[in-house]
C-alpha cells in the first residue's frame, strides 16, 4: 500500500517538497531583512556576497553578528525537532507524542538547573556574570542532564516490552525532574533563578559565534543520519507483529529510533533550550498536507515544515516594532496548539462519522 501510495502522489509530493525549499529561502532571507532596525533586500543582499561599501557598519554586524546566527539555528533547530517528534509518535503509535515525552528536555532542564541555581549558592558567583564561559556551562550541563536522561531510557527500553510502561516512566522522570529544580529555585538567589527562568523561555538568539557553526555541525551529521531509520519506522508502523514477520528486531529497531530522537531533543535543547510544540505540531501538519503515512515522504517534509515554522516562529518573535525578543516559546505555543487542537478535532469528527 504504501508503495503504490508513494507512486501515485509523487509529483504532487514532489511539488510539496519543492514549495517548502522555496518557503524556507522566503522565511531565511525575511529574518536577515526585518527586525528592529530594518535593513534593505538589497543591502543584505550586497552584505552576504562582500560588497558592503557605502553601507552603514552596523548593518554588517547586525547581519553577521545576530541575524544570520538566529536564522541557521532556527533553521536546523526546527527540523531536528520535527523529525524527532514525527519519529516519536511512530514508535509510540500516539499523535500527542512529542520529543519531551521521556523526559529528555527535563534532563536538560535538571543539567542546567544544577549549573545555574548552585553556582551562586555555593560557588558565589552568579553564571549569568560569567559571559562566554556561562553560555558554555549551560550547553555542557543540558547535554550531560539530556545524555543521562537518554542513557537511563535506553536501558529501561531494553528490559520493558510495553510502549505505555515507557512513557509512564519517562512522565517520572520529568516529575522527579521537576521536584529536583523546585528544591534548588527554593535554596538559590534571585539573579541565578531570572537566569534559569530565561533559559527555559527558549530562544534562537543564544547561539553565537564558534558556537553556531559546531551546533550546525552537529545537526548536519544527525539529520541525514535520522533518514536512514525510514524503512524501519514503515515497518514499525505496521505493528510489532507485522514487523517481526518481516524479520525485524522490534526491540531493538525501537531502542534505536527513541535514541536517535532523544539526542535531536538534547543537542537542540543544549543550544537552544526547550522549544516546545514545534516537535508536536509539525508532523501532524505534514500528514494533514501530504496524506501520506509513508516515512520516505514524511520524514524530508517534516524535516522541512520543522525549519520553516521555526523560521516563521522566530520572524514573529522579533517583528519590528518590538523592543528585543518574544520567548520563542511563546511564539510556537500559539501556533501549534490550535493546529494539534484542530488535528485532534478533526480525528474526533472522522471517529464519530465512522461509528
């Protein structure tokens, strides 16, 4: 079925994937253009390719120094997002699973928690004073919260069979990660909890520098890696049964589709913070436009529907006009939850029908 599927809405698919790229390149070069100092196409234009002469300095730096480094993280951001939500909901067979659901961006949160809300507790010092080195600490601690939140899932991936014992114990791992940072908000002081508050906002704007280029690195290597688990996610949605038939290792082929997702989820958390509802939303807007549970479609459109949400999202967060930055957070929670709410109505309407 889904071989004929895929035949028979290639060129259509085809087009999709096509009008996307160009939306991509639209949402790219509008965040190079708009913000609180507006600069011209053509200047931006001319900025990109040296020719700079005659234009104001600053333009150059604002381009350079903000806008381009926001934009390549929105970009890889969004779609690393997207594909490890799309490849969550396969391998749980549940629409409202998101890349957050084992508790690995709670890791991330614990990770950065510890660094943040003890440096002024014990260390004296607050990490938000610590510049450069500051930024460092959080990417290093969310990673090393994320990786042993992941190391911690994968093994209890091996013992359980039950997708369901999975995702209760992932919800666990997010209380107890909760409870924990409760405790250090409680015994930290003012300066390191508004420095922890602002990192969980979630913003595109944290990457700069060297940084850019290692976290672009990073998702470049991971992204075309994710592709290669489509076959194995087609299977996967055929059942347990139907894939064992087929000659698939069911355990093994799940403990390798979760940790692929939920280093998408560290990495981009580390970076960036936790972003939400970009992981939830995307996928289900790919299959509402392409009508097609094929992976070898779903996973590169969601791939790109994740880059240019996160591109539209971070437009809006900086609309001229605005003194500084939305929470990105804010942004993507009021487009996703009305297109999840409407997906999940819809689902609802075509069950009532069917009965």
């Amino acid at each position: 079925m889904m071989r004929g599927e895929a035949r028979e809405g290639s060129r259509p698919a085809a087009l999709l994937l096509a009008g996307l790229m160009v939306v991509i390149g639209v949402f790219f070069l509008l965040n190079l253009v708009l913000g609180s100092v507006a600069i011209p196409v053509e200047a931006v234009w001319r900025i990109l390719w040296g020719d700079d002469e005659g234009l104001p300095g600053v333009w150059g730096n604002i381009v350079w120094k903000s806008r381009v480094p926001q934009a390549l993280t929105a970009l890889v951001a969004g779609a690393g997002l997207a594909v490890s939500g799309l490849q969550m909901q396969t391998v749980f067979r549940n629409p409202l699973a998101d890349p957050s659901i084992l508790g690995v961006s709670s890791g991330a949160s614990l990770g950065v928690a510890c660094v943040v809300l003890l440096s002024g507790a014990v260390g004296g010092v607050a990490l938000s004073r610590l510049g450069y080195v500051g930024e460092l600490s959080l990417s290093v601690a969310a990673i090393v919260g994320a990786l042993a939140v992941m190391a911690l899932i994968a093994y209890v991936a091996m013992k359980v069979r039950g997708n369901v014992t999975l995702l209760i114990i992932g919800v666990m791992i997010g209380y107890v990660a909760s409870a924990i940072i409760g405790v250090l908000k409680f015994f930290s002081v003012e300066e390191d909890i508004r420095a922890y508050v602002i990192w969980g906002l979630g913003s595109f704007a944290r990457v700069s520098g060297g940084q850019v280029m290692l976290f672009v690195g990073i998702m470049c290597v991971l992204l075309p890696a994710s592709m290669l688990l489509v076959k194995t996610l087609n299977l996967l949605l055929l059942g347990g049964g139907y894939a064992r038939n087929l000659g698939l290792n069911v355990r093994r082929a799940r403990l390798l589709v979760i940790t692929c997702a939920g280093v998408l989820v560290a990495i981009v958390t580390a970076y960036c913070g936790p972003v939400m509802f970009i992981g939830l939303a995307v996928p289900h807007l790919c299959r509402g436009l392409f009508r097609t549970s094929d992976h070898r479609v779903l996973m590169p459109a969601t791939l790109l529907a994740g880059s240019a949400l996160a591109l539209a999202c971070n437009l809006i967060a900086r609309l001229p006009g605005l003194e500084g930055a939305l929470p990105v957070n804010s942004v993507t929670a009021l487009v996703g939850a009305p297109v999840v709410a409407s997906v999940l109505f819809k689902r609802r309407k075509g069950d009532d029908a069917d009965e």
